[in-house]
C-alpha cells in the first residue's frame, strides 16, 4: 500500500505506549471488517497462536485478546484467576506493581504487598519469608519492566520461587513482551500480559493475556465482572474459531496483524531486542555526557524506557524543557516515581540508532537553563545484553 501522501507524524514518539508506528500499520487500519466474518476471525485466530509462539516454545499455552487498554488485561487475568478463597500476593516496584495491588483491592480479593521501594530489585530471601509466612497465597504477580523506572524485574529467579511453593504465577509483562525475548516456561508464567500498543508496535485498543490452558481452564465462573471475564472470552474464541463477545476493535486488531508481519520481517524479538539495547545505550551514553544521571543503576535498567533525575537547576521545568524537545520534534515523558524528581525517555516503538542521535542533538539545544546538570552519585558500569540476561536468570540466593 502506498502511504506517501499520507503527512509524516510532527513529532516521534519517546514514551512507553501509544508510540511511533510505522505507516503500513496505520494505513492498515483504512478499511471496515465485518466481525462475524470469516476473513476477519481468520486474522484474530493468527494473532492468538502468533502470541503464543512468542511467547514460548512449549505446548499447553493459549491466548486471549481482551479490548482496553492493558490494564483492562491485567484486570481480567486478577480478577478472573484468583478464586473466591485466594489470595494475591503483589511484588512491586513501582506503580504498575502498586496498580495490581488496586485491582485487587477494587474487587475485594485478599491481597498482601512486598514492597521493594521503586529504585530497589526485589530480595529473594524476603520473598521466600513472605511465602512461606502467609499459606493462604495462591497467586503471586509482578511486573517484568517496571515502566514507572525502566526497572527489569528478575521474573525466572521470581517464577521459580513461587512455583517452589506451588503457586500461580501472573506476569504483567505489558511493556517488554515482544521487545525483551522471555519464555513462559522458563519464567514458569501462568499468566502473562501485553497490550497492542508496546513493543509489538500495534495501536492502542486492546491487551492480550497468554495463560497456561490447564490453569486457565480452572477458572470458569470466578470472574467479577462480565465485560472482563478472561475465561468466557477465552471460552468464545476458542470455540468460535476467533470471535470475541462483545464488539471488537477490528481496525486494531488489523494493524496489530501488520505490525506481527513487520516484527517478523525485523528479524523477530531478538532483532528487535537488539534494536532497543542499541537505541538505550546510546541514550543513556549521550545523555551521561549532557551531564544527565540515570535513574537507576546500569544493572537494574531495562531497554524500554529510561528515567533521567530533572536538572536541579531552579530555572528547570519539565514542560519548557518538553515544549522545546516537541517543536524540535520528539516527545518525551513526565516522571512517574513517587519522591524523586525524573523524566523519563523511552526507546520503543519504530525508533532507530539514527533517530536517538538527533534526539541528543535536540536535548542538547534545549537546556536553556544555566547551570550544568547535577551528575554526583552517578553509578556507571555499563551492562551488556548478555550480561544482563545473566543477571535475569541467575540463581536465587537461598
Ligand atoms: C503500559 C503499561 C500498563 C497498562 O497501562 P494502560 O494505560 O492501561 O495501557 C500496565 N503495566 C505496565 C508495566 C505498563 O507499562
């Protein structure tokens, strides 16, 4: 399809979701479908066992699309899988960890919190006490990058620990699916979520939640709510090769179907992966020399998003520094943590090398204010990515 007399977007998109896309996948979106139609319940049956084989090599997976925004997944996975006698435990470092807690909490499901602070990894040993202090845990969730910081949480070392203990294991995996390779069953996951608009570089308009089928199949009748019962969703498109409940986001669901092709044609996760890690490094690099520090310590940074601390200079404010970036062409994101003062700058979505060395160009001419950035108490070690996927599955302390 030929997309060139469609304008450019203004600006590029440096934030967590919705961000830049390609103009195959919004021009995928120029046309209606019918969804009781064959073609188009075709196209969601591909989706679904695409997301599984991203997701893991072994069998006994499925998958369920659910429309919302990706916390309306997370919704669904909670308040349909843990049972009337359950009890959710929540690993959380920072406010996606803390949003599972208020679903929870939303739909009156017992819930306890390891509260690890936003800029700390979670302990393996704590966790241990925690499980083994309160038996009435049946389910433990975390967050796999922690999008508030840019923090990766140690999800293997994690799932092996509650699958020690014998628990069902929820994932929200919303910001690296597709942009990080993991496997479910290396994770041990029972339940992972994403959503259309993160690192498969889809639009915003629906999540999707890959469940272990035997434990998915348990859950019959335990959802709260109609509209986010995971099984009855999962139930209809499983027996009606593709159809969802309620009416779906069709235009979405095709450009979602564009941006798997164009994932494959990158080369897959580990292409894209690469992509990101390059597009990171050469952030926080560029940025380290500007005089910015990294939120987060080289080991703990994912390469989705990265929080910078604000200059400290009394004449900053982040929506001039923000206005600026904008009109030179990139938008960037407010912080998220709750005591420190950060911006944040994200690395996902059809961004390449090229654009980030414009965007330090950019950042570079828009420090208007005087004195230079406060770069005391940067720790700097910089982290390969195989490294880093040591740190990610290496063995638990206890
Ligand atoms: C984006 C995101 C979500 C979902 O947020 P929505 O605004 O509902 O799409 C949930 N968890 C994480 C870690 C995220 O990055």
């Amino acid at each position: 399809m030929n997309m060139d007399h469609f304008p450019d977007n203004p600006y590029l998109l440096l934030t967590p979701g919705p961000l830049s896309t390609t103009k195959s996948v919004k021009g995928a979106m120029l046309r209606d479908w019918c969804t009781w139609d064959d073609d188009y319940n075709r196209i969601v049956q591909q989706i679904r066992n695409e997301l599984v084989s991203l997701a893991t090599v072994d069998p006994g997976y499925t998958a369920v699309l659910m429309q919302g925004s990706g916390t309306f997944g997370v919704e669904a996975a909670i308040t349909t899988a843990v049972p009337r006698d359950g009890k959710l435990l929540v690993i959380a470092n920072g406010a996606y960890g803390h949003r599972m807690v208020k679903i929870a909490r939303r739909a009156e499901i017992p819930v306890s919190v390891y509260e690890c602070g936003e800029t700390e990894a979670p302990d393996a040993d704590h966790l241990v006490d925690m499980l083994k202090e309160d038996p009435r845990i049946t389910h433990v969730g975390v967050v796999h990058c922690e999008t508030t910081t840019g923090m990766l949480n140690p999800i293997s070392v994690i799932g092996e620990m509650v699958k020690s203990f014998d628990k069902v294991y929820i994932v929200d995996a919303m910001s690296s699916f597709g942009g990080i390779r993991m496997d479910m069953g290396e994770i041990r996951a029972d339940y992972l979520i994403s959503s259309a608009n993160k690192c498969i570089q889809g639009v915003p308009g629906f999540s999707f939640v890959v469940a272990r089928e035997n434990e998915l199949i348990k859950t019959r009748d335990r959802a709260r709510s109609l509209s986010l019962d995971l099984y009855d969703q999962w139930e209809t498109m499983e027996n009606h090769q593709g159809k969802w409940r309620f009416t779906s986001p069709t235009h979405v669901v095709r450009a979602f179907s564009q941006a798997l092709e164009e994932l494959r044609a990158e080369g897959g996760i580990d292409a894209r992966s690469r992509r990101y890690y390059r597009n990171n490094r050469l952030l926080v690099g560029g940025m380290r020399e500007l005089g910015f520090r990294p939120l987060l310590t080289d080991t703990l940074q994912s390469p989705i998003i990265t929080a910078f601390h604000s200059p400290r200079d009394p004449d900053y404010e982040f929506k001039q520094f923000y206005d600026q970036l904008k009109e030179k062409g990139f938008v960037i994101y407010p912080g998220k943590v709750t005591d420190l003062d950060t911006f944040r700058i994200g690395n996902i979505g059809n961004v390449y090398p090229s654009d980030v060395t414009r965007l330090l160009e950019a950042v570079k001419s828009s420090m208007y204010w005087k004195n230079p950035v406060d770069i005391s108490r940067d720790r700097h070690c910089p982290v390969s990515s195989r490294q880093h996927e040591r740190y990610l599955t290496q063995t638990p302390s206890f």
